[in-house]
C-alpha cells in the first residue's frame, strides 16, 4: 500500500515540498479528477498529522482489497495488523498525484505518482504508487485499491496533473451489469493470449498512454515502450481474473486476479496479483490504461 506497507503505522514529518495544484478551470480535467486529485493530497496531509495507519484506514473504503502474501482480503483488517513504530523512529513518508483518470459518470477512476520515503533522515527510498478511487453512498472518494512497485531510482513524470490520455471515449452508454461482464470477458481473453506470447496479448489491448509497472524497473509509460519490454517476457503459467467493477458510465473499469509467471533456466516460479484499470473506446473496446503486479515475496 503505497508500496511502502512496512512504514504504515509510523509517524511521519512533513516533506518539504511544493504540492502541484490542479484546477478545475482545466479543460482537459475532469471536474470529478480534481476531486479525486485533491481528495489524494488531503490523504498525504492526514498522514503527517496522525501518521499513515490512521490515514489508510480513514481514506480507504470499507470494502477495499489488499493483496496479502496468500491472498486478497480486507484492506482495513491488514492495516489494522500492521505493527505501531517506535517512538523514536523519525520517518518520511511522502506521495502525490500526477497521473490519473476518471469515467465519464465521475464515481470511479484512478491516480499514480511517486512515493518517498526515508528512516531517521537516511537515504530516500522511491516507490511509485497506483490507487484506484470510488465515490462513496456520501459522495466523497475514498480508496478501494492500491497497488505500489519499488522501481530502480526516482520515477519520472511529467509536470504538474495531467490526465491519462485516449485517443477516443466512449460516450454510448451501457448497463453496469452488461458492461462488466464485457469487461470480464476482456481480462479472461488476455490472461489466456499471455500463456501464449505477453507482446502479442499485450499488443492488442494497450492503450497508447497506458502505463504498465512493474518491480525492480522504471513504470513504462506508454504503449511502444511497454511492448519492447513485454516482448522479452515469459509467458504466464496459470492466472485467474477474479473480480471487475465498472463505473456508472460504463467508459472506465478495472480488474484484479491471480497470475503465475513462467520460470527462465530453471529458477522460482512468481506468483502474485494483478490490477488493471481498463478505458472503453469510442468503438466500445476495452483498452489497458494501468497495469501493475504485486509478486507475493518468496517464503
């Protein structure tokens, strides 16, 4: 969670940084991406004044989804069993917004951005972290997944908020019931093409800004440089799609599931979750915007 788990729970100092600000004069900023963005930053405020384990569970539904090392669960129940830090630990713990979406309907999108963090003023560690966001029956957004990687050095990004980009959006309209079930299908249909060729499935369902993290790397940040990687990649093993949410709009969605990575030489197979946020075209295909893993760690 924020990909730094081990920190939740510490007390934090402020990070002594200027915050982008977004407006909703933007034209290509959604009002409700505003919102979302703003709602993520007073997340980051409320770690610094009461530390991050009371801020997770204020700002993640109740319904939310962590990824543990067997398996899903309850977000809250696995931030209520992170341990309290020492008192004499100084941490930093600091993320923000600069990349995200909203659907049409304005009750479900996304945001990414960098994370750092460091221990009694050491070295700083980068993270990038990834959360899908859901309005709540009281209006306000609160967090129902998020996902972090450890990359190799600072992510970069570009200035200030931007919006995700896509080349068209569908403004149809569907049935929540009917749509997910599109969007089910989509995940179901890539996770079959990866136990064949990763470039080739990937090659059909990115989206040409979509982002794609993963651990011990720099997130790819766009469909050409994601797809040089992928084409190197073993193909996947086993892997299940096990849930999909679609937004009242039916333009944006995500998935989450089990995925088994085929081992090189011999070696460990990896095991771990998946999250895919999913846009819809203007066609009405579902397109890949943000896909990240979380291997669970070796025993």
């Amino acid at each position: 969670m924020k990909q730094i788990a081990s920190t939740l729970g510490l007390t934090f100092v402020l990070h002594q940084a200027l915050l982008f600000t977004v407006t909703a004069q933007a034209p290509s900023i959604p009002p409700a991406l505003v919102e979302m963005a703003d709602t993520e930053r007073a997340f980051v405020r409320r770690a610094q004044e009461v530390g991050a384990k009371q801020a997770f569970l204020d700002y993640f539904a109740d319904d939310a989804v962590g990824f543990g090392q067997d398996h899903a669960g309850p977000a809250k129940s696995q931030i209520r069993q992170q341990p309290d830090p020492p008192k004499d630990v100084k941490i930093l713990f600091w993320w923000e917004p600069r990349v995200g979406d909203v659907a049409a309907s304005g009750d479900l999108g996304w945001l990414t951005g960098p994370v750092r963090s460091s221990r009694n003023d050491g070295p700083v560690r980068h993270g990038n972290y990834a959360s899908i966001w859901k309005r709540q029956p009281d209006g306000t957004f609160k967090v129902i997944i998020d996902v972090g990687i450890d990359p190799t050095a600072e992510v970069p990004f570009p200035n200030g908020f931007t919006r995700a980009a896509m080349e068209s959006r569908y403004t149809a309209g569907d049935i929540r019931p009917l749509a997910e079930a599109s969007l089910l299908a989509a995940d179901r249909a890539l996770l079959e093409a990866l136990k064949t060729s990763p470039g080739d499935a990937y090659g059909a369902v990115l989206a040409p800004a979509a982002r794609v993290h993963r651990n011990g790397r720099l997130p790819f940040a766009n469909r050409d440089a994601a797809l040089e990687w992928l084409r190197t990649q073993p193909a996947l093993s086993g892997g299940e799609a096990q849930y999909a949410e679609v937004a009242q709009s039916g333009d944006l969605g995500y998935t989450w599931g089990t995925y088994a990575l085929a081992a090189r030489g011999g070696g460990p197979i990896e095991t771990g979750h998946y999250v895919r946020v999913w846009a819809r075209d203007a066609a009405g295909v579902w397109k890949v915007s943000l896909d990240v893993t979380q291997p669970r760690r070796p025993s």
